[in-house]
C-alpha cells in the first residue's frame, strides 16, 4: 500500500478521535458549569455519597 495512503487513513483516524474528544470535553464543561454552583451553594446534598475527602474537612462539617 502506498505510504501516503496509510498516513492519510492513520491521520483520518486521528482527526476523528480529536473530533469525539472535542465533543466530550465540551459536554463535560457543559455539566461542570451547571452543576457546580449547585454543589456550591448546597443546593444539592452530597453527604449521603460518603465520599471521604482526605483532607479531614467532613469533620469539621460535623462539628
């Protein structure tokens, strides 16, 4: 096969990935920016999740 029509199928390949990765990361900004003020603000409750932060504050929190 030619070398030109490999790279040209290699280099369709990765123009498609870019593409996808393009779409999921401005899906994913889309739900961080909507849901963050949420969880900042405590308009949604994440303390029945368990999630152990690390760093000791879920401690304080029940203080």
């Amino acid at each position: 096969m030619c070398m030109l029509l490999v790279f040209s199928e290699r280099v369709l390949v990765l123009t498609g990935m870019a593409t996808a990765l393009g779409l999921q990361n401005r899906s994913l900004c889309a739900a961080r920016d909507a849901l963050l003020p949420k969880l900042v603000t405590g308009r949604i409750d994440v303390d029945s999740l368990g999630i152990d932060d690390g760093d000791g504050w879920s401690e304080l929190a029940d203080q």
